[in-house]
C-alpha cells in the first residue's frame, strides 16, 4: 500500500531501482518514465501493452521458469535500452511543458 503522496513509495523505489519486476501492474508507466527497464509477470495482455517494446520490456507467463530470470535482466541490460526508452518516452508523454498550469486550467475550465 502506497502510504505517501508525495513522492510516492512506488516512484521513490523505481527511481533508484536498475529494474523493476511487476505483476500486471500500471507501474510499468512510471518505469518507462524513470527510464528503468521493466518485467511484467501476466498470463493475460498486460495493463498499458502498447508501452511494452522488446529492447526494454518483457511480458512473461505466470509459469515462466524462473532459473532464466537473469537471462531475460541480461537481455534488458545490453544494448541501447536507454536510447529506446527515450524514444517512447517523448513518444507517448511527449508533452510535458507547463503541465501543471495546464491540469488547473482544464479543471476551471479555462483556456490551455
């Protein structure tokens, strides 16, 4: 349970995490914006699929066989995963500038 609000539990523990290993949650969208590579464990299509791409996420079954754990970490670890990661991150949360003003205009519904 996420006792704090600011910042919160889960962000602080990915942000100083080299990965983060989850159970079909929507954490992956905070990893993807810290930049850590992620493994999601789901029998069913994961929460947010369309952040998952193979250089730095894994969707693996229930049943997967846990001696290749360290396998597919190697696999996240190699290669450009990074650059990747930056690549979809402007993709999909590209618009970042002044959100803050932009959330409280949409919420008194004033002109972004």
């Amino acid at each position: 349970n996420d006792t704090s609000f600011i910042s919160s539990s889960t962000m602080d523990l990915i942000s100083i995490s080299d990965i983060t290993i989850t159970f079909n949650s929507t954490a992956v969208e905070e990893s993807l914006c810290l930049e850590k590579p992620f493994i999601n464990f789901s029998d069913t299509t994961p929460p947010m699929a369309f952040l998952y791409n193979d250089k730095y996420s894994k969707n693996l079954p229930l049943d997967f066989d846990t001696k290749n754990i360290f396998n597919e970490i190697s696999s996240l670890s190699e290669g450009k995963v990074k650059n990747e990661m930056i690549n979809s991150k402007l993709n999909f949360f590209s618009e970042t500038n002044d959100s803050s003003s932009n959330i409280l205009n949409c919420i008194f519904n004033e002109k972004t």
